[in-house]
C-alpha cells in the first residue's frame, strides 16, 4: 500500500496490473487526492478494515476474481463509499451489471488522465454532498434515534412521551444520571407542533440565582457590575419553541417563585428592567433528585412542583433494559468508527457478553463513553472485551447489595459507580451527599 497526504478526497485504486495503478496514483495525487492501492481483494478488504475511503476505483477482472464480487464484499464493509468500476469492456450489458450491483459509475480502459481526474470529481463532490446531507438529517433525526428501544418499560415511556408530545403540557422527566433525559427531552420537542422554533436548555447546577436570573430572563445594561451590554435571556430565546430546565432540582430556592409565575402566566422582568414582557415557551425538565422528598424537606417549593409534573416521564435505568443494551452499543459503533476512520465493524463473543453482563451504573452515558474510547482503540475488525475496559467491574463479579461483603468494598464500588454517571467530581459529591474534599480523599484511598 502506498498513500499521500489527505488535501482533497481519499481515494483508493484496485487492479492487478502494478503499470494500472502507478500511473492512476501519481495522475490522482497530482491533484491532491489521498491515494492507497492494492493489487488483489484480500489486500483491498485489510485495507479497508484499516482506513476510510470515499471513492474507490475498481478493476473488474482481478485475476481470477470478479470485480463485481468484491464490489458486493466492499459495500458490506464500507457501504458509504463510492465504487467506479474500470473496465475495458465497453459493452453497455457490463456496465449495467455494474450499476445494478452497486456501482456509482463505471469508465473505459484505456482512459486519459483528464478521464478519470473528471470521475473521481464527480463521485467526491457527490460523497461531499451526500455527507452534508446526512449531517444536516442527522440534526433532525439523532435524538429520535438516540431514543429507540426495545424495553418493554421504555417503549411505554417513549409512547407516553408521543402522546403528550404534541400539548403544551409541562412535563418533568425522571431517571437516573446518563439514563438519556436530555434525549428524551429533544424527542418529545421534536415530536410536538413547536419543532421548527428553538429548542433552548439551561443547566441549573451551573448558575448562582443571581446569574441564574440573568440567563433566564435576560438584564438590561448597567442592571449589576459588568452588565455592559443588554441581553435577551433564555426565555426570549426560546420563544414559540421549548424550554428544557436540566437538572431542575438544583434550580435556586430563591429564585423558584419567578419562575413559577413566569410558567403560570408566561410573563416576566429582565434584571434592571421594570417592563413586563411575555413568551410562548413550553417547558421541560429533568432531574435525578427525588423532588417530592426536597418539598418535604424545604428545598423546592410544592407549587412549582405541581406546575411542572403536569406530565412525569420515568425512564427505567439501562441495567432494566438490557434488551437496549446491544443496539445502542452498535448504533454509538457506527458513529464513532465513521467519525474516527477506525477499523472496528462489530463485538466479539466475550465483548458481547461483557456489554449484556455488566450492570451499567453509569447508563447509557456510560455505555456511549466505553464504546468511544473502545472504537479507538481497537485495532482490528472486531472489538474484544479487553477494548471495553471494563475490568472487574462486568456485573457477574460486581459486589451486590446483600452480599458478603465489607462496608469498604461496597462503598468502593458505590463510589466508582457514581464517579462513572457523573458528569463532573462536584456533581458525583453531590449525589454522594459529601463534599469534593471528602470525595478526592476517598479516590485516592480506593485507588478510583
């Protein structure tokens, strides 16, 4: 194999004849392509399990072997590149063979260097174009994606979730850490009449009231030191469109009354500003906090409460839905083998049972980040358990409420569970109910 620097389009050549191959890698590297060749289909298929192409010439006598069977081989392995068969034949039956098998095009031998300079422009600025279609479809379609299920439990909540989807009804979405709120959160605006107007979130652990007021309201110049320009605030942003308050159980007390007259009667102040303004905003929200418990205990006020669970949306942890499990571990594969150019197409026996077996403390985020850093690292076809990193910590040796064990290898493997869902230290203290110090300590102790 021999290759250049990636400029315009990455482009690999397949034919026996070694004078074929020269002459179309230097006449396609003088425009800047990336070029690779391969002289047979065994080295064509390693190639490919390596590297990512866009187009690919392709001889259609190798020897013995036919370039339409290994046209078939290449569509499995990279169905979005495109193939130009290279044929001297001529005859109008061989190119349609071609086509109807796969073909994006197909070009004559003897061909000039203008020829196939023309082809390969063709077919990359067509893949160009075919990759910002599906970029700009992927906007549209992930987070519906991204929420398919074949759990029982989910499917009910997803159905829910349609139901309701097309209502201005509040709705409050529960679950666990990394369990996909925000996800669903996305989906349900998608699925509703407001789709096509903003779609605007405000993370409520990361503000002061102060400066959470400010964010979702807007303030006007001068309203506090450093407001040296008028801003619009969330709310103003999202209106006619869905507002998503994440993590609203961190919502500041103080602030909560504000809001819950601005979801009662959709008016509100920016800071520094006496004027009244009103929005159209539908709103979401989403917390692992138990609320009903923060309302016992003061910590959120009731009536807010009541406005916000109109409707209230469970999602059942990912350990509840195993069913899920092996889809979205290939749905997430794909994408990060697509985006990284990297050679894995699928799990291997032990890796499969490792993903089935393993109890998922961190949900969904978590299975998203084992199946990345897994997509990276492999080096071959097929990921094996070693790529998972998961250790000791597949669920059939995981320590289990109830079990003989210590306090201290319970608490060990509590803390790597929510250090594993978190999405920072200071939120995994939280949920922990100590502070950072204590959890730094604690790491260091266990060796997390």
């Amino acid at each position: 194999m021999e290759q250049s620097t990636d400029i315009g389009g990455r482009i690999l050549l397949v034919d026996d004849e070694a004078a074929i191959l020269r002459t179309f890698r230097y006449c396609l590297e003088d425009r800047g392509y990336s070029v690779a060749t391969a002289a047979s289909s065994a080295q064509a298929e390693a190639i490919l399990q390596r590297q990512v192409f866009d187009l690919c010439f392709l001889d259609l006598r190798l020897g013995d072997e036919s370039g339409l069977d290994v046209l078939q081989q290449m569509r499995g392995i990279a169905p979005w590149m495109r193939v130009v068969i290279v044929t001297a034949h001529s005859a109008v039956d061989t190119a349609v063979d071609a086509i109807q098998a796969g073909a994006a095009d197909y070009l004559v031998k003897p061909c000039s260097p203008e020829q196939l300079r023309l082809a390969a422009a063709k077919q990359l600025e067509v893949r160009q174009m075919a990759a910002r279609l599906e970029a700009l479809e992927g906007e549209i379609r992930k987070r519906n994606d991204a929420i398919g299920s074949n759990s029982p439990a989910m499917m009910g909540v997803l159905e829910t979730a349609r139901q309701f989807a097309d209502t201005d009804a509040n709705i409050l979405i529960l679950g666990e850490s990394g369990t996909g709120k925000g996800e669903l959160a996305h989906a349900i605006h998608g699925w509703s009449r407001r789709s096509k107007k903003a779609f605007v979130t405000i993370n409520c652990p990361s503000l002061s009231a102060d400066l959470m007021e400010s964010e979702l309201f807007g303030h006007s110049r001068g309203a506090f030191t450093g407001a040296t320009e008028s801003t619009l605030g969330r709310v103003s942003q999202a209106d006619g469109g869905t507002l998503f308050l994440d993590e609203i159980g961190d919502f500041p007390l103080a602030l909560q009354p504000k809001l819950l007259r601005f979801i009662q009667d959709k008016e509100y102040e920016r800071v520094g500003d006496p004027v009244t303004r009103r929005a159209d905003v539908r709103i979401l929200a989403a917390t692992n906090l138990n609320l009903e418990e923060m309302v016992r205990e003061g910590r959120f006020r009731e009536d807010l409460l009541y406005r916000l669970n109109v409707i209230t949306l469970t999602i059942p942890p990912l350990r509840e839905r195993p069913e899920d499990v092996r889809d979205l571990a290939e749905r997430f594969l794909a994408h990060f083998v697509k985006n990284y150019g990297r050679p894995a197409r699928g799990f291997g026996a032990g890796a499969t049972a490792a993903l089935r077996t393993y109890r998922w403390p961190g949900n969904v985020r978590e299975l998203r980040n084992v199946i990345e850093r897994a997509s990276i690292i492999c080096p071959q076809a097929m990921i094996e358990v070693s790529h998972l990193g998961l250790g000791e910590q597949v669920a059939s040796n995981a320590p289990r409420v109830g079990e003989a064990l210590s306090l201290e290898e319970l608490e060990k493997a509590h803390i790597a569970g929510v250090l594993a869902a978190s999405e920072t230290l200071e939120q995994a203290a939280r949920i922990l109910g100590i502070d950072a110090s204590t959890l730094y300590r604690k790491r260091k102790q266990y060796g997390l």
